[in-house]
C-alpha cells in the first residue's frame, strides 16, 4: 500500500506534467495558428457532410481522343464518349495482370506507320512522369519501361492488336507495349467500331485540307448548340461572413492574431506574421494565398504532391463552386518546381462545362504549387453558372459554326502579327508561305468556352470559341464569325 505523503508526491509530478504540457501546447497554438486548421471540422462541413474530393484517377484523363478510322478519316470524341477513357483504363488494368509485357523502343517513322492503321489515340495536355502513370493506371514494372520517361499520349493500332503505343514527348521517344495475347485489346476494337456506326462529325488533319504536312485534325463542318452563358465570380467581397469563414479555413477559427487590411479597390488582406501567411481576396479576380517557405523537405513524389494539391483545394473552398452548376475539374499541367533546395510541382486545374472546356485569358481557374509536403502557393478563380445553363444549351437549336480551316485562313495574318509581337523570329517570303508556317505550327483545334480578362459586371459571359494552340500560345476565336477574342501566353499564366 502507499502512504499518504508518497499519493501527495505522485501528485505533485502528475500536476507538474500537466503544467508543461498545457504550455507547450498553448506556446504551438499561438505560434502557428494553422494549426487549428487541421481540425475534423475543416474537411467535413457545418452539416456533417464529408467535403468531395476527387482522386487522383478521376482528375487524370486525357484532353483529346481521336479515332483514325483510315482513308483519311478521323473522329474527335470526348473521353467520356462511348465510355472511351474507362475503356482503355480497363485494358491497361488486363495488361497489368500479364506477366510477359515488353517494352521496346521504337522510331518515329514506325510509330507513324503503324497509326496509318485503324487507330485510337489519347492525348494528354501535359507530360505524365511514366512511372507515376504506371502506378495509378495498375501497369506492371516491365522489362524495358526504363526507356520510358513520360506520357503524353497512349495510342492503340488495328496494325499491332496485341501492342500499346506511348509517345514520351518531353524527350522525343516512341515506346511500344507489347503483349502475348490480342484478347486484352478487343475492347478498343469494339469502341473503334462503335464510334464508326455513330453520327460523329468527320475531321481531317489541316495538311490534307490547306496541303501542308501539319496532322493536327480539325471538322470541315460543325454543328453546335453552343451559346453565350451568364457567369458570376465565387467570392463576392461584400459578403461580411463568408469572406471571413473562408479565410478560417486558411489561419484557424480564431483570427486574432491574423491582421486584416481593406483596400480602396476592394481587395481584402489577411497576413499572418511578417508575410509568413498571406491571403489577398480581389473582387472579379479570385484569391491567391501564399506561404513562406519551410526549411527544405523530402521530394514526395508526383502522386503524392498530387494527392496534397487535391486535399488542399477540397478544403479550402472545395472542388464545387458555392451555388453554380458542377464545372469538372481535371489536370491541365504539370511544372516541376525547385526552390531553397525544396522540390516539388505546381499544378494547373482547367475547368470543363458540359465537356467543353473553360479556357481564361491571361489566368487559370486553379493553381497549386506543392514544395516538399506543403502547399506554397494556391491561386483560385472559379466562376459560377447557373444550374440551368446545361439544361438551356441542350434546348438551344444546333447552328453552323465558322469553318475551321476558314478561320485559319481569316486569321493567319493576325497570329503571326501576335507571335512576333510577343518576340518571335521569322524568315518569311510572302502571304504564301506565312500561311504554311502558321498552319503547322497549329498543335490543336476545338470547340469551347472563352472567359474573357476584364468584364463588367453586367456583361459577365462564358464565350462560344475556337481554341487553337500554337506553339505555347491558346488563342480564342468567335465560333461563329471567327473574330479574333484575345490569346493567352500559356507559359507565362501558368508561372
């Protein structure tokens, strides 16, 4: 049994404890009010629901899907068409069960030979590291995938039916994927043929309709139900409570040691420290937060920075805009980042409505730059539309758009005016011979949503458009009268 003075002593050492503990937790509370930021209640909301994040698969797909029918024919669909993405993830997943898949390494020539054939390919609008796809997408470490450094597209050929086909862009290589058995890719077959019977609008490369060597594809006609559509920005300034509750979801419930600063403009500071943590919320501009860098950490890997981005996002303003109708999010590009030897990436998210995209002048809708295991760096500007807006365009009578190739020949004098006004050098003879040139560099063409910089309120308008990449510029042309809407440096918005 113990005595009374040893129960005292005991005491004594457990309230001695209890002291330090408490101090030590007050002293990390008040030093870093993040903290209070990891709470259950920041990633399920007021009414116990849990905050949608989405996965890694699902923000991971392709930007364009084409299907070479042979001839000269070519299908553009989107990957969500027919079932088309899921149907080659399903395919790589049954790749992923055979142990006997080669990798080898394979030329241009062959690899353009071989997608003479009836053909499917899918496109990336980035580079995916190899190793990282191979991980989400259940395909085995193979002999040879060494060779392999990125993904931009993955492609299938009725001229191989027991083969995959990578192109690696970031470093010029072509890689085929071969296996013992054709029975893994009838599914592709099946989906080729089905697009074939349906009512799909024909493309041909812009070579074979200008008469240039560009294989870029592009609808000699197209029918659409495309329209304008009223937009608003997520964050309304004047909104006392929401603006407040949003910026808890960055410092913490308690905001007493977070300064708040008001500016004639309307844009509204939150700053913690010395610039340590900082929040600027601008009317019609969205908001970007930014954080000193920590001491340098371990390079967690692309999955996982990915993983961070997402979880990041979901909840600080989530995946969903406030009140507008579901806009998809999806991986736009990828950067690799290095700063104060701290290693990382910085992630652009687009944006997609009705499975068109949303393309913004001069911004993003999100941006997340992850270094080591923290987020740096977030950039948000996400616009609302009404929930209506899909049901509208469906009841909206198809018109004919512009032609595509009209609209390369209207404005190929107007894109080399912008090219070298933004630092290009050309060698040039001719009208001639500046329309080849600038009908090759063309890498893509498609229908969609143009947001355009400054708008007044009043004339807040998602605009029907031909988006044509070139080179490292997007540039956005009328649908419907192919009247220049303005261009995007691509590499510049995205830092």
């Amino acid at each position: 049994m113990f005595k009374p003075r040893h129960i005292e002593r005991i005491k004594d050492v457990i309230l001695v404890v209890l002291f330090f503990t408490t101090m030590l937790l007050l002293y990390f509370l008040w030093q870093n009010p993040m903290v209070d930021s990891f709470k259950l209640s920041s990633i399920i909301s007021d009414d116990n629901e849990v905050v949608e994040i989405p996965s890694l698969e699902e923000v991971t797909k392709p930007e364009d899907t084409i299907v070479n029918f042979g001839g000269g024919e070519y299908a553009s669909i989107h990957h969500e068409e027919f079932s088309a993405w899921g149907q080659l993830k399903q395919v790589l997943n049954q790749f992923g069960k055979e142990e006997g898949i080669v990798a080898e390494r394979i030329t241009k020539e062959q690899y353009e030979q071989i997608m003479e054939f009836k053909s499917i390919k899918y496109t990336f609008s980035y580079d995916i590291p190899f190793n990282a796809f191979s991980e989400l997408f259940n395909l085995p470490r193979v002999q040879g995938s060494d060779m392999i450094g990125t993904v931009f597209s993955i492609a299938y050929s009725s001229g191989s039916p027991e083969s995959l086909f990578i192109y690696d862009k970031k470093n010029e290589g072509y890689f085929r994927l071969i296996s013992e058995s054709e029975e893994y890719t009838k599914a592709l077959e099946e989906l080729m043929a089905k697009v074939e019977d349906s009512s799909y609008t024909t493309h041909y490369t812009i070579g074979t309709l200008v008469g240039t060597s560009n294989q870029t594809v592009l609808p000699l006609n197209l029918m659409t139900n495309l329209a304008d559509i009223p937009y608003s920005t997520e964050i309304d300034t004047k909104e006392a409570d929401y603006i407040r509750e949003f910026a808890q979801s960055f410092f913490g419930d308690s905001l007493d040691f977070v300064r708040r600063i008001e500016e004639s403009k309307g844009n509204i500071i939150y700053m913690y420290g010395y610039s340590d943590k900082t929040l600027t919320i601008t009317p019609n501009n969205g908001i970007e937060y930014k954080e000193k860098e920590g001491p340098a950490g371990s390079d967690v890997g692309y999955l996982k920075s990915l993983e961070i981005a997402l979880e990041y996002v979901g909840t600080h303003g989530g995946w969903k805009t406030y009140d507008g109708a579901n806009i998809t999010p999806y991986v736009k590009s990828v950067t690799r980042i290095e700063s104060d030897n701290n290693k990382g990436y910085r992630f652009v998210f687009g944006m997609e409505f009705d499975k068109k995209g949303i393309y913004y002048e001069n911004n993003e809708p999100i941006v997340v730059e992850v270094l080591g295991d923290r987020v740096t760096n977030y950039t948000r500007n996400l616009i609302q539309v009404d929930p209506k807006a899909k049901e509208l365009n469906e009841m909206t009578p198809e018109k004919e758009a512009f032609s595509a190739v009209n609209m390369i020949a209207k404005n190929y004098k107007y894109i080399y005016k912008v090219l070298l006004e933004e630092g290009y050098e050309f060698e040039i003879n001719g009208d001639k011979e500046m329309f080849e040139t600038i009908s090759n560099m063309i890498e893509s063409i498609e229908e969609g949503y143009f947001k355009p910089e400054s708008e007044s309120d009043e004339e807040m308008k998602l605009i029907p458009a031909w988006i044509v990449k070139v080179d490292s510029f997007m540039m956005y042309f009328d649908l419907f009268n192919a009247k220049p809407l303005g261009y995007t440096n691509v590499s510049a918005s995205r830092g």
